[in-house]
C-alpha cells in the first residue's frame, strides 16, 4: 500500500518538476526565441516552401481559423480515405485486415482528427500497420499540434495591444509538431523499447503456450505510437484493451513514463502561460487551482479503489489489494485510480483498467473530471477550455468589486462574455441531449441490446460515452454495444463539435482581446494572481459543472453508490 | 420649500403604486424584455394547464391542491421581480416629481420681437425665445441669462437657502425654471423645449420608457441567459432519464426544479439595481443622462478637479501679517487694515478679517476715509491715501519694488526678500506692504485645504484613482498645494486646452477619465472626458457637452458620482454571486425529492431531512420566491461600497455573498419545510 501510495506521489512529483523547464521551452518556441532545437528550422522551411507558406505573415483570427479547419479537413479526408481502402494498400498490412465500413471509418477518422481517439474498433482486427502509421500516429500528432497552436494564438491576443494579427497558424502549427511533440515522442519511444514494448512491421506471432496450444500474438509499431498516444493526449490503443495490455504497457516503470507523458505537456502549458505573458504568479494560480480539483479527485478515487468493493466485502471477502476487478496485478489499485484521473482530467482517453469496473464513486469521479475537462485538459485545448471559465470568472469577480471586469488589462465585455458561455454551453448541451436521446432510445426499446448492464450503471454507461466523445476524451466505459450505426455517428458528430466549437470560439475572443487597448492596472482593478480570484475561479470552475451535471450523475453514479 | 433628501424606503403611497404596476407588468411583451423571468412566466402558464389536468385522478400528476400552490408561487414569483422594478421606478419617479412640482405653470414675461411684453403661461415658450424676471418672479422654464445680472434664489432645487449670482456671458449664466429671482432684471433666452430638460430626461431615464441597459448589464444579461439554457437543458434532459429510469417525475417537480436554479434573484433584481442608481444620483442632486454615465463613473482612473472650490475654500486667505523695516506690529496691522477697508477682493476682504482677528480694538476705531486706490494693471498695486497725507500701497514685490524704488540693497529689504521666498516655497503668495514709499512687511496668502479633503483623496487612491487638480498658479505654489491636498498629479498654469490634452493623453493610456467644469471653455474637455460632469449654473454649453448635471454646484459631487457608479457594479455582481450559488441548497432539496421513492438509497442526500418530497419541492420554491423581495432593500440601498483595496473588497464579498449565498438556502429551506410540512 503505501509504496503504491509513494509511486502516486512519485508519478505527480516528477511530472510537475519536468514541466516547468518544457513549459519555459515552449514559451520560448511559440515567440520565436532561439532554442536549442532551432537546427529543424531548415527542414521546417522546407515544408513551409513546399507548401508555399509565408512563415512570417500573421494572419488575423479569421484566417487563422480558415487555416486551421483547411488543414484539418484535409486530414480527416485523408483518413477516412485510407481506412475505406486498407485492404487495398500492398505495404505494411501483414495481417490482411480488410477496409473498415463506412460509418466506423466516420467515426474512426473524427475521432482522431478531433484528438479524441474515442475507439469503436479494435485495433489488433481494425487496422493494418499502414492505418496505423499514416492514419493513426499521424492523427495524434497533427490533432496535438492543432490543439497547442491554437492555444499559442490565444496567448499572442492576450499580449496584442489594438492589433489585430494572431500569427501565423501554419508556422505555429508545425513548430508545435517538430519542436515540442517530436522531441519528446523520440525520448518517450525509448524509454518505451528498452522496456521490451515491440516495434516491428513484422505481422502476426505464433506462439506455443506452456499448455502446448499454439496462439496468434498481434504486435506491431507499438512503441513510437504509444509514445505519441500519451504526449499528445490523444489515448487512442493499438490493441483494443489499451494500457493495460502489457505490450502497450509493459512494466511499472513504462506506467510511470506514460502517466507523466499523459499529464506533461498539458501542465506545461499552464507554465508556458505564465512565461510566455510573464505572467508567472498568475500562472500558479491557475495551476493551483487546476491542481487543487485534481488531487481531490486523485485522493478520492484512490481512497476508493484501495478500500475494495463493498458489494465483494459483503460476501466476506477480504481484498487487501483493494478492488482489482478490472484492474492490473502489476499497477495496483492506486497507480490506476491516478491513471483514471490523469486521462480523464487531460481529455487523453487511454486506459490502464477498465473504467467501467472501477468502483462508482471513482467512475464518477471520471465523468466529472471529463465534464469540466478544463483540469489540465487536452493539449492546448484544455487550457482554452479552462480560459472560458477565467472569463467568466473575472467577470464576475469584476462586477464584486465594482468595476467593469477586465483580464490582464483588457475588458470583458458582452461579446467576450457571449463567446465563453456559448462554449461553456456547448459541452452540456452535447452530453445532456446525447445521452437522453439514447436512454429515450434504450427506454422504450431495451431489447435494442446496447447495454451490457441495466439500471443505474447502464445509464452511466451512456452518459460515459457521450461525455467522453463532447470533451474529446475517448475512453470507454465500454459494457457499450458502441459500434453500431447510431452510436457512430451520433458520436462522430458530438466529438467534431465539441471540438471545433470550443477552438473558433476562443481564436474569436483573442481576436477580439487583441483588437482591445489595454487599460493600465490600478489599485481598483481585480488582481487576478490573488488568492481571493483563485477562489472565485475555483468557484465558477466547479459550480458550473456541478450544477449543469449534478441531475445526471445522480442517476448514474451516485444513485450506484448510494444503493450498493 | 427644501426638499427632503432622504425619501423612507417604503412608503404606503409608492408601495401601492408599485403593486398595481407588478400585475400590469406581467403582459408577457415587457416580461421578454427579462429573458430569466419571462421563462418563469411561460412555466406559470404550463403550470396552471398543469393544474387542470391534474384534476382528471389518473393524470400521474400529483394532487390539485399541490399543482395550483406551484402555479401560485411561481406567479408570486414573478410579481415579486416585478413589484421590485415597479418600487425602484416609483421610488425614482417621486423623487424627479418633487423636483418637478417646482416647475408647474408659471406666467412668462415673453419679449416680442418688437419689443414688448406679452404674459403668457411657461408651457408656452418654445426654444429660443427671450423673456423677461424681475426681482419677486419665478424663472419659468431652463434658460441662459443674455443680459443683465441677478441673484437667484435656488433652493427649490438644490436645497441650499443662501442666494447664488448668475451673470450674463460669465460662466454662471445659466438659471434653471422654477427658481426664484431675489433683485434685479434679466433678459433670458430660453435653451429647452418643455418636456425635454435635462429633469424631464432623467424622469422618462427613470420610469424605464427609455432606459436603455448598459453595457455590464447587457453582458449580465448574456451570461444569465447561458445560466438559464443550461438549466433548460438539465431540466428537460431529466424527463427521459427518469423514464429510463423508472421514475416518474411530475411535471411540476420539473419546472419547479428549472425554476429554482434559474438565476431568478439577479434577474428579478437586475433592473432594480440598475434604476436604483440612478435614483443615487438623483438623490444627490446629480442628473445623470444615461445609465451608462452613473456606470461608467465608477471605472474611473483619473479624475481631474480644478483647484479654486474643490481642492481649496474660494479664494486666497491672508493668514500672516509680517511688519519689517522698524514698523511695530499693531502700526502694521492698523495700515493694512486701513489699505484693505475698501478693496473688494477676496484678498482684501481676507485682510479685514484677519486684522479684525489679530487686534480688535483697532477696528472699531478706524475710521473709513480717505480716497481708495484701485487696482490696476498698469501699476499692479492697491491701496489707500490717508486724509493726513499717508500713502499707502499693497502689491506684489516688483510693483513695490518699482513704487518705492529699492533696489533690494539694504539690509532690510534682503531680509523682506527672504521672507518672500520663504512664503512663496511654501505654496503661498507674499503681498508687499509700504507705507509712503517705505516698506512696511509682508502679508502672507494662502490657499486654504479644504478640511477632510485630503482623506477623500486617500479613498480615491485606494479605489484606484488617479486625482489631478487644476490651477492657473505657477508650477511651485501648486506643487505645494498638491502635496498638501495630497493629489497625485498636478496642471500648473493651466489653459483650458490643457485640460483637454491631459484627458486625450490619459484616454490614449486606456484610462477613463472624469471631470467637473462649468465655463463655456470647458465645454470641449467635458465633452470629451468619459465622464463629464457640470454644473448647473454653468453655461448651456457645458451641460450640453456633459453627460451629468450637478445641481448643488459642488465641485466635490464627482467624488460621489464615482461612489455611486461603483456601488451600482457592485450590488449587481454579488447578487449574482449570491443567486448562483444558492442553486447548490435548492438542489440538495429538489433532487432527492425528486428520486427518493423510486431510488430508495438517494435519500442519503437529503441532508437537510426535509420531510416529504412535496414539502421540499414547496419549500425551494417558496425559498426562490420570498429571496427576491427579502433581498429589494438591497437592490435600492446598494451593496455598501468599502475602500479597502480590490483583493480585500474580493475576500470580504465573497465571504458576505459566497459563502453567505451558499449557506443562507439550506437553513432557509429548512426552516420553511419545518412550517410547510404541518400543511403537508
């Protein structure tokens, strides 16, 4: 127990002191300040001129916008191109897995695009190597860089004083890519193949078991996939059950390494804000805050799954190792109430147990997590998605104590505030509506077979879905019957909006931000780096996320707990 | 005929008044006008269908009784949200008609083209025409005066009895209807057309026919709206989660619980707050043109404020009489005196005083003759020759200088120089005396701070604003000055262009920038100020460039004004604190409610143990209605507003209204379901 308890401390220890040098780097990356990488910028050029991108024009928020959705509609069309005709590509398909069906491609190739690898497939059967590579692994970079990119144009408006460019989306885009998800990937990748994960183009393995039966072993790619998977909180597995699949997580050590690649670039960029605007105090608030949501639910969740199953304790049953149905022998109880929080607080999605038999009081605390999906968050989308709640925060805040509200020197005002609860809005409205069309669905029709478990946990199953799918997590709760035509495309759709919504909708308050004039800080204004604003926004953070889902989580998982 | 300044905050009059009102605003084409509480009067109507229903004993919908007391209170609901915008109107109203009531019809002394007089009633005077008062007449509408001067009795409006002097082409020229001219004659013209003077615009400000929201308020508006879709979907969603769930929940559990988190106690109080800010600028005798001016008061960082009656009492005082040169000190006092008995400056008559101070017995035996030497230009001296020969001079060092012809090579006038400088670094003027080309002493002027000055300063500071005063002294004395006043920043020999490009330089910084004028030339500054605020007696052209208009004339109301625009931000953000956070209580009553039969286990959140499910949808329900007239009082009062620095104010407001708002419903809630439950 307790050095379950010390690899816990350990894992968030370690990913905090890693962070606040990466989140210095990309500070430096996104301003164009000479780094150590900068030998990539004649490749980058390259690209650039292939492309016929000016690096050095900035754009203002609409044409970054176009930028980013051009690009990404590209990506998605490429995708869903090659998983409709794998069969057909004569490489890296040893298995001869066969072309995927139209609305699983749909919703295979939304789902990564959107970052949120949100998988009705399984990988070992779904894919060939040549998807997994140039579909998958290229996904989860792209849709990465995406996410930090556009995060590096909310911080370009935040320091514009009556400017309207944002810089360049294509630039920032790539450099997202070759200097921050790249570098690390690579160390990631390592780290991950001296731990014994296969990387290897070679197809099936026979194997005989010591029982003397012989048995098919997939493998694969694995480890550079893997690598990019977690970094780039997208959690999409190459095996159907994701990490807890030994050749997708081998050992403690490579559970280690993925928690931190899990949460490390979502908390640098936290850090990243405070060097980038030099705001560095502020930027501990917001981690504190993000952090103080975070280790609730860490302590909590872990609490509960050590403490066992009460619904086992009734039989008699003694469980030492605390509630492993579902779980790993190797990770233990805690290591994987930490991952559960990890990949549902940064919209990563990958799993090292199955959510769906954690106890409900931890799952949930996964759907919470994943309902705020602003602790940490995705990367760069998280932080956007927690800077709608500053605004809202400081508009209240502002109004407290009597002045017009105004961030960091700018005005809050109708359309900003506008912007943010439409974005806001957005994320219940996509899981409240989605999730009562299907239990409206599986009430009047419940032979339609969708639903492993009935009652409560059935209802926390679909709920689980589409919250998973609005805030571009991904996870399962599995226990879903997910692969069928509605499930596809009701998802595909809910991820591709809950992902380009809460994107537009910020690069249009930058925008706006930085068309402002900035108001000079007096001793009247909101100081939002005080602790009093920490506690306001920790507030708003909560309440809103608390009231908009308390209904729902009463009848999925509180009304569990409270009837086990 | 003073106005009394403080109407009580109920008065049986106003509160009938306003009740009337509460159900002629429920047409439903105002109500749209209040997205949060339109949406519980269309629950009101689904309701009271409800109720019919309900009567049919199949319909699954609870008991009659139960359905027609949720239509009621979401009624009284919305009449209470109502009944507090109707008593800020009425509350408003009477105050601009008891100003009004000193402008009913009065007789016009209308001058024809071709010279004569016709009476006609005031109500008749259209813009532009001239008229005529006399000592005993009272002006009949708002007009500036072209010819001749007047003292004028304005209490009718401002409250204060002393008589004030308004004079054609100075910057006092204006007079204001329904105040009374105490001597002389005046030609005045007349500058607005009935019904459309600044108090008649304030009025229809007031009464909402024209109040249009402000900025902060519309983007409240737009967040209470995203609060209110949010809630919309969590109610409607919960209908096929019941279903799924096998629990059947009734329709008026439904809206009951919408209805609840909604923020209905910012959105029933939002536009009282807003008209009760005006009426705080009303009730300090400020007419505030629009309610974006009262807002925008209280985002002020910079305020400038002209020296002379608001930084320092009128004029210069003499406050030191310095004899030199062998002169004793009562000779001295007794020629100043004597130099001053008929000098009509502010100066002189200070000297008067301060002689009559420093040794009575003279006063009473100096006689007034003797031929009194103006001042002029030329020689820049005043004074007094004696009947005995005796010349006697006052005036600044040089003009003495000149008239006695020192050289400032003696002994003694090196030792008046000191002195001169002495006074002079201490942000006072030196007045040099000489008697038959002889020199007498010094007379010390001072500007006088004006007692308490310096703390209302200190509470700008805190508030985060920036004071500069404004003098057409030289850059020493007012140097002095500001760091007695302890402003921040000072103008030294100020032209009025400069006022304008100290706004355009502080604007161009991002700063909101207030000021107070009166003249014509300060009519451009004022204009282009965030905030400009001018006096009633000035020109017609300051108050038409400003966006408020003090009618007291006190150069201190600016400091006010902000208080009150601050005070108005303030009150609207913590009761929207307090109405949001007041959901968590309301549903820790309604869920469980909502479940318990059905889901036996979600009991356990009933943690206030509120006694049947009816009881505790009832009790939330009556909770979020009664909140909205609990909390009127301070709506109209405001949220006190403390200079104690924003992180403070922060700490102190969330801990009153925070923590307050989260605590206040679970105790309410309960002790009502104790009361409802004997019913139930």
């Amino acid at each position: 127990m307790n050095t379950e308890l010390f690899g816990v401390v350990a894992i968030l220890f370690l990913t905090f002191i890693l962070a606040w040098p990466l989140g210095k780097y990309i500070s430096k990356v996104f301003k164009g300040e000479k780094v150590w990488s900068d030998f990539l910028s004649p490749l980058e050029n390259w690209v650039l001129r292939i492309c016929s991108i000016d690096p050095n024009e900035s754009m203002d928020w609409k044409r970054n916008m176009k930028a980013m959705l051009r690009l990404n509609l590209i990506f998605f069309l490429w995708s869903i191109l090659i998983l409709m005709i794998q069969k057909y590509i004569p490489i890296w398909n040893p298995a001869n897995i066969g072309n995927m069906e139209a609305t699983l491609a749909y919703n295979t190739a939304t789902s990564f695009t959107s970052n949120t690898n949100l998988q009705h497939y399984s990988g070992e059967t779904g894919l060939s190597y040549f998807s997994q590579l140039l579909v998958i692994c290229f996904l989860q970079f792209v849709s990465a860089g995406t996410g930090i990119a556009t995060l590096a144009l909310l911080f370009k408006g935040l320091v514009q004083k009556q400017a309207a460019d944002l810089g360049n989306f294509y630039h920032l885009f790539l450099k997202s890519c070759t200097r921050i998800l790249l570098p690390l990937s690579i160390v990631v990748a390592i780290i991950f193949l001296l731990n014994g994960m296969p990387t290897t183009f070679a197809g099936l393995q026979e194997v005989q078991t010591l029982e003397g039966d012989t048995v098919q072993v997939a493998t694969g790619p694995v480890a550079p996939v893997i690598a990019i998977k977690q970094l780039g909180t997208n959690g999409g597995g190459f095996f159907g059950p994701n990490c807890a699949h030994p050749f997708e997580n081998a050992n403690y050590l490579t559970n280690i390494s993925a928690n931190i690649s899990i949460l490390l670039i979502p908390v640098a960029l936290v850090f990243a804000f405070g060097f980038y605007l030099n705001r560095k105090k502020l930027a501990w608030i917001f981690f504190g805050v993000m952090t103080i949501v975070f280790l609730t639910f860490v302590s909590s969740a872990a609490t509960f799954e050590s403490s066992g199953n009460p619904e086992i304790a009734k039989l008699g049953i003694s469980q030492p190792p605390g509630s492993m149905e579902g779980k790993e022998v190797r990770f233990g109880a805690a290591a994987s109430a930490l991952w559960g929080v990890s990949t549902t607080s940064t919209s990563n999605g990958s799993v090292n147990s199955m959510h769906d038999s954690q106890t409900p009081f931890s799952g949930g605390i996964f759907l919470l997590d994943m309902m705020i999906n602003a602790v940490y968050g995705g990367v760069g989308v998280g932080f956007i998605n927690f800077f709608m709640f500053v605004v809202i925060a400081v508009f209240i805040g502002g109004l407290m104590i009597g002045r017009t509200p105004e961030f960091l020197g700018k005005k809050i005002e109708a359309r900003e505030v506008k912007i943010a609860s439409l974005v806001i809005l957005l994320h219940p409205f996509l899981i409240l509506v989605g999730t009562a069309i299907a239990a409206f669905t599986a009430a009047i029709e419940p032979a339609i077979g969708w639903l492993n478990n009935p009652s409560y946990h059935g209802f926390s199953e679909m709920l689980y879905e589409f919250t998973s799918a609005s805030a571009n997590n991904g996870s399962g709760f599995e226990g879903l019957a997910d692969n069928t035509p509605f499930w596809n495309i009701a998802c595909g759709t809910v991820m591709l909006l809950g992902r380009y919504l809460p994107i537009i909708g910020p690069i249009a308050l930058a925008g706006s931000l930085a068309a402002k004039k900035s108001v000079p800080f007096s001793s009247g204004s909101l100081k939002v780096d005080s602790l009093a604003f920490g506690v306001v926004l920790l507030g708003v953070l909560v309440v809103i996320a608390a009231l908009s889902f308390f209904p729902a989580l009463t009848l999925g998982p509180i009304a569990e707990f409270f009837s086990m | 005929m003073k106005r009394p300044k403080n109407l009580k905050l109920f008065q049986s009059q106003i509160i009938k008044e306003s009740i009337i009102a509460s159900f002629v605003k429920l047409d439903p084409r105002l109500m749209l006008k209040n997205p949060v509480m339109f949406t519980v009067e269309i629950g009101t109507v689904i309701m009271l269908v409800v109720s019919f229903i309900s009567l049919s004993p199949d319909s699954g919908q609870g008991s009659f009784i139960y359905n027609v007391a949720i239509t009621l209170l979401l009624l009284f609901t919305v009449l209470f949200a109502n009944f507090a915008e109707a008593i800020a109107e009425a509350r408003g109203k009477a105050q601009a008609a008891s100003l009004r009531k000193t402008r009913h019809e009065t007789e016009a002394k209308l001058l024809l083209s071709d010279g004569s007089i016709k009476t006609v009633s005031s109500s008749q005077l259209k813009k532009d025409d001239i008229f005529i008062v006399e000592a005993g007449d009272t002006i009949p509408i708002d007009g500036e005066i072209i010819e001749g001067i007047a003292s004028i009795d304005e209490s009718a409006i401002t409250g204060e009895s002393a008589p004030v002097i308004r004079e054609a082409g100075t910057d006092h020229s204006g007079v204001i209807g329904g105040t009374k001219v105490l001597s002389d004659k005046i030609k005045v013209q007349v500058t607005t057309r009935p019904g459309e003077t600044f108090l008649d615009k304030m009025i229809e400000l007031v009464e909402g026919a024209s109040r249009q929201k402000t900025p902060n308020e519309i983007a409240l508006t737009i967040l209470l709206a995203g609060f209110t879709i949010i809630f919309l979907l969590v109610t409607v969603t919960l209908k096929p989660f019941s279903d799924y769930a096998n629990t059947a929940v009734t329709i008026a559990a439904l809206i009951s619980l919408f209805v609840c988190l909604i923020p209905t106690t910012i959105g029933g109080l939002l536009s009282a707050i807003g008209i009760a800010g005006m009426d705080r600028a009303l009730r300090a005798n400020v007419i505030a043109k629009s309610g974006k001016a009262v807002e925008n008061a209280g985002d002020n960082d910079t305020v400038l404020l002209d020296k002379t009656g608001t930084i320092t009492i009128g004029n210069r005082k003499a406050t030191h009489l310095y004899p030199f040169n062998g002169f004793g000190k009562q000779e001295f006092v007794k020629y100043c005196l004597l130099s001053s008995l008929a000098d009509p400056t502010p100066e002189g008559k200070s000297i008067v005083e301060l002689a009559a101070h420093l040794e009575p017995q003279i006063v009473q035996k100096t006689a007034k003759d003797g031929k009194f030497i103006k001042f002029t230009a030329e020689t820049r001296m005043s004074g007094i020759d004696l009947p005995d020969g005796t010349q006697v001079r006052k005036g600044a060092w040089d003009a003495i200088k000149k008239w006695t012809g020192a050289n400032g090579a003696n002994q003694a006038e090196k030792e008046i120089e000191g002195k001169i400088a002495e006074i002079a670094s201490n942000g006072g003027t030196p007045l040099v005396v000489s008697i038959n080309k002889k020199i007498a002493g010094v007379v010390q002027l001072e500007d006088i701070i004006k007692p308490g000055i310096q703390e209302r300063f200190a509470r700008l500071r805190k508030m985060g604003v920036k004071t500069v005063m404004v003098t057409g002294d030289n850059p020493l004395t007012a140097k002095y000055i500001a760091n007695q006043a302890g402003v921040d920043d000072f103008i030294a020999e100020a032209k009025p262009e400069d006022k304008m490009n100290y706004i355009l330089k502080e604007q161009k910084e991002g700063k909101l920038v207030a000021m107070m004028g009166d003249g014509t030339n300060d009519a451009p500054a004022l204009a282009q100020a965030d905030v400009g605020v001018a006096m009633n007696s000035g020109t017609q052209a300051a108050k038409e460039a400003s966006n408020m208009v003090d009618l007291d004339n006190d150069p201190t109301k600016l400091l006010e004004v902000i208080e009150i625009g601050k005070q108005l931000l303030i009150t609207r953000g913590n009761v929207t604190t307090f109405s949001i956070i007041n959901d968590v209580a309301k549903y820790f009553a309604i869920v469980p409610a909502l479940f318990a039969t059905s889901i036996p286990g979600l009991n356990a959140l009933n943690i206030m143990s509120l006694a049947s499910p009816e009881s505790a949808i009832l009790s939330a329900v009556i909770f979020n209605a009664l909140i909205i007239p609990a909390l009127i009082p301070l709506a109209l009062k405001g949220v006190k507003y403390k200079p104690i620095g924003a992180t403070a104010l922060l700490t102190r407001n969330l801990l009153i209204y925070g923590l307050g708002g989260l605590i206040i419903p679970f105790i309410g809630i309960k002790l009502i379901d104790l009361v409802v439950s004997l019913f139930v």
